[in-house]
C-alpha cells in the first residue's frame, strides 16, 4: 500500500475497572470492561462508528470486557476476556489485522489463520501496526500490518493482512511485556533480557548497530543483575523501567528523550538521570518526569515516569 504518512495523532483511551480509569485521564465511572476514548477521528479510531473528533470521551462501540487497549498513530486495538482482539481506524496497512485495508469506524475483529483458537494477555498498537502476546498458543508474540522495516518480527518485509508470529520468542522464554513503536517492536522476556526488532535507523533496537532487523535482537546494556520490569516504546526510541525503580533508555535522542544529559543518539541501554522509586514508564511526544516532591517537563518526543510518590497510572497511547 506504499510507505504511509508520518502523522501524529492525539488520542486517548481508557479501559473502566470498577469505575476507576486506567489511561491518562480520569472519567465518571461506567461499566467495568467498557472502553472510552476521546480525540482525533478523522480515520474512525475512536471506535464509535463516527468520524468526529471528541474532546470527552466516548464508548467504543460493542467492547464490554475489555482487559487491555492500546492506540496507534491512527488506530487503537483492544483485548477481551475472552482473549479475542479487537481492533479499528485506518487500516491503509492492514493494521487492524483483518485480512482487509479499509477503514473501519467501529471494532472489528483481529483475523486468525493461525492459531484457530488464540487467547491474547496483552497487546502494544505501534504507528501503522500491532502487536500481541498470546497465551494461546503460550508464549508466543504475534503482529500485523505495516512492514517495511521488519516490525512485525517474522523475518519478512511483507505486510502482514493477518498476524504472522514473531520468529524465535517461545515458552522457553516467554514474554511478560510488549511494546511498539513507530516502525519498531520490542518484548520483555522472563530471563530479564529484552528483544527488539524493526526499524533501527535512530537505534532504538539497541543492539550496538543501526541496522534494521526483520527477528528480534537483544538490546545490549540490560543488566542482569537488575532485570527490567516492564517496557514502553516511542516512535523511535525505546525505555525500560528496572526492578530498582530507575530506568534505562536507547533510540533517537535528538530532543532529549533518552533523559541521559545528551542528545546523541544511542545504540545501547543507558541510564536516565534522576530518576529513581519510579513504577511506571510512558513514551511519547512530551517528556515529563513525576516524583512525590518534582515536576519536571520539557519539549520532544520523550518519556514519562511515575514515581512512588505519585497516586497517577500512566499509559502511553501514541506517540
């Protein structure tokens, strides 16, 4: 469908538990499992079946056991519990995964020719494609969508209509965490390591090149002794959040987002300054760091954190 268009979007979505959102900003309380999203709508991704931006939020049409969501550029995908995906929005690059490229302004249903009876745990919607991971088939990682730079992690260059498994993540090392990024996808596997595969023109593989990858790679810099708890990706850089409540970043850092004290790009993990007691990471287009006594922000395409002191669950939509 040709390279499609470096577009920002300014969408958000929130998942209800028991009234309470978890996104980046609160609501009134609805059906546990609704989802709510609000923002741009010219290409249907707030899922209410209506082109029109919303500056409150509204219900996704039909999704009422909602365990997970995430948004892209231009569409957002959602998990239920039943494990099925959901996704809707632009669909240039078969992004929502339905062995279709056209646009659709309500959920619609992620196609499986493999496995006949998937059950996702988690999904990270990246620029124009998606990623999951399943429990069904058990530990593995499937994308879809746009694949130029190899984000989808299968070895190929071809756009996935459908999702395509990510060639070497099993149960013997199973993913606990998934990130996608603008044209880059990483996962967090339960040996503390973390794999990163796509684009890498800005290094946010982290894998001491700039060499784009169509199969994971391990990002370098990790440390073992203390092992990442979870990962976020940027558009095109990636972070993680460590088990002592710091954090390490790697990728494009031409406006700072790496938090290093540079603006060097970085082809390895390296660690953000200032930051410690943090539980939770999100990449974006704005950086701001949160602790119990700061508040610091500043201009680019950065990373947030929150720390121990600071009652707020953040999640990145995009990007």
């Amino acid at each position: 469908m040709g390279r499609p268009k470096a577009l920002v979007a300014a969408l958000t979505c929130a998942v209800f538990i028991g009234g309470a959102a978890i996104g980046t900003t609160s609501a009134a309380a609805v059906t546990p499992g609704s989802l709510a999203a609000w923002g741009y709508n010219f290409y249907g991704q707030v899922g209410n079946g209506a082109g029109i931006t919303n500056s409150l939020p509204v219900p996704a049409t039909g999704v009422s056991t909602a365990t997970a969501t995430s948004a892209g550029i231009n569409h957002s995908c959602a998990v239920l519990g039943t494990g099925a995906v959901w996704c809707w929005g632009r669909n240039s690059n078969n992004q929502l995964g339905n062995n279709s490229n056209v646009i659709s302004p309500v959920p619609t249903q992620v196609g499986w020719v493999f496995p006949a009876t998937p059950s996702a745990t988690a999904i990270a919607a990246g620029g124009n494609h998606t990623c999951a991971i399943l429990s069904n088939p058990s530990g593995t990682v499937w994308c879809w969508g746009y694949n130029l730079y190899g984000q989808l992690g299968d070895g190929t260059n071809i756009d996935g209509p459908y999702p395509v498994q990510v060639s070497g993540i099993t149960s013997a090392n199973a993913p606990t965490s998934i990130a996608a990024g603008g044209n880059h996808s990483c996962a967090l596997l339960t040996d503390g390591t973390v794999q990163c595969w796509g684009r890498n023109g800005y290094d946010q593989l982290g894998n001491n090149t700039s060499t784009d990858s169509t199969v994971p790679v391990q990002v370098q810099g990790i440390p073992i002794a203390n092992p990442p708890t979870a990962i976020v990706a940027g558009l095109n850089h990636t972070c993680a959040l460590l088990t002592d409540g710091t954090a390490k970043c790697w990728g494009r850092d031409a406006y700072g987002q790496l938090g290093d004290q540079a603006t060097t790009n970085q082809d390895h993990a390296v660690l953000v300054q200032g930051i410690s007691n943090a539980i939770g990471l999100a990449a974006g287009r704005t950086t701001r760091a949160h602790s119990s006594t700061t508040d610091r922000s500043s201009a680019g395409a950065g990373t947030t954190s929150v720390s121990s002191g600071t009652a707020a669950r953040i999640a990145a939509c995009h990007r």
